[in-house]
C-alpha cells in the first residue's frame, strides 16, 4: 500500500470521528493476540477497526476480525470489557472493547489479510511488548482474571 493511501486512511478516522471496535483474541495458553496495522503508527493493538454505518459494536469487532485474520467467532462467544474515550481535538478516538476465546481448533483458520495487517504476535498477559496502545491497555487491563 502506498504511503498516500495510509495517509488518507488515518486522516478519514480523524477527521470523521469513526468510531471502532476491537477484540482480544485469547488462545488456550491464555496468551492474547497483539497486531500492527498497516496504518498504524507503530505500537502493537487487538484487531479491530471502523464501525459502519447502522452496524452494533459486537458485530463490527466480529466482522474486522475475520477480515482482519479469517477468524470466525460466534456472536455469543464475545464478551463486553467497556468502551474507550479519547478527547483530543487532533485525534478523537472513540473504541468499543470486546473480548473472546479461541482454541486450537479455531486458530486453525487463521489468515493475516497483509492490506491492513502488518504484523501479529502471540503474548503472554505477564510478558507484553512496551509499546501498546492505550486502548489495547485497556482492554487487557478489564479482562477476567
């Protein structure tokens, strides 16, 4: 992808103020998938994007995770950690926080789509990379123990 391509897909969000939904993945290990995004801008988050129009939170995180990964999860399989606000006028940022589990078997489907992920990993809740963004920190934080 281009580099003015990623420019004007991170200047959409912050001049609409889309709001997002994102998802931790946790496997059988209890280890959490961490993402980079094409666009992002270096940190590692949880898969997830931009909600549609007319479209719920849950199912928006639901549908950016299979585009995202190939990962199909059932609506009842995803659980609610909270929502995330920030008010900067620069970059609003507005998330809904989901979580779920997946098993091996699950995993199996697993597809990075490389348009819009860079980079994944698999972490362990005690041993997270430095450079999170503030709402994956959230969201790991809100997690049943």
């Amino acid at each position: 992808m281009s580099p003015a391509v990623i420019a004007l897909l991170g200047l959409q969000t912050r001049v609409t103020g889309q709001k997002r939904a994102r998802i931790v993945v946790l496997n059988s290990n209890r280890e959490v998938m961490l993402v980079k995004g094409v666009v992002s801008r270096g940190g590692w988050s949880l898969p997830g994007g931009g909600i549609e129009k007319n479209e719920l939170p849950r199912a928006a995180a639901i549908r950016e995770l299979r585009e995202e990964t190939g990962l199909e999860v059932e609506e009842g399989a995803v659980y609610e950690l909270g929502y995330f606000e920030r008010n900067r006028p620069d970059r609003p940022y507005d998330v809904y926080l989901y979580w779920t589990m997946m098993n091996e078997q699950q995993l199996k489907a697993l597809r990075l789509n490389s348009i819009e992920i860079a980079q994944m990993q698999w972490a362990k809740l005690d041993a997270l990379p430095a450079n999170l963004s503030a709402a994956t920190k959230i969201a790991l934080d809100k997690l049943p123990k």
